[in-house]
C-alpha cells in the first residue's frame, strides 16, 4: 500500500496542513510550521500554497493507521 499524506484532525492549528505533512515527511509539525511561515513571508506564496493544501489534501479518515 502506498504511503499517502492526509490533514491531522487531533494535531492541528488551522487546518491540519502542517501535522499532516510532518507525519508524512517524519517531521516535528512545528517545523513544518516554521517552513510554512518562513515561506510564506520571504516567498510570498506561502499562504496561497496552505490554502491550496487545504482544499486539496483530504482529513485522516477515522481509524485510519499507516
């Protein structure tokens, strides 16, 4: 079975965006948070890419264990 990312529902901020790629990439979700933030003040296009993340990576489903 293929490994896939999905939005925490019980670790998450705003969305689930972050704690959801952190367990996908094995990271702590507040360093994902830190990237976010950093991207999205020295890049610009951080708070359009988290929106997009949210509308198009689905929530864990229940009981859900990879």
């Amino acid at each position: 079975m293929a490994k896939r990312i999905y939005r925490s529902r019980e670790d998450k901020m705003i969305a689930g965006v972050c704690s959801g790629m952190g367990e996908y990439f094995d990271i702590d979700p507040t360093i994902m948070r830190l990237a976010w933030l950093a991207f999205a003040f020295f890049a610009g296009g951080g708070i359009i890419a988290y929106l997009i993340a949210m509308i198009v990576i689905p929530y864990k489903p229940e009981g859900y264990t990879q």
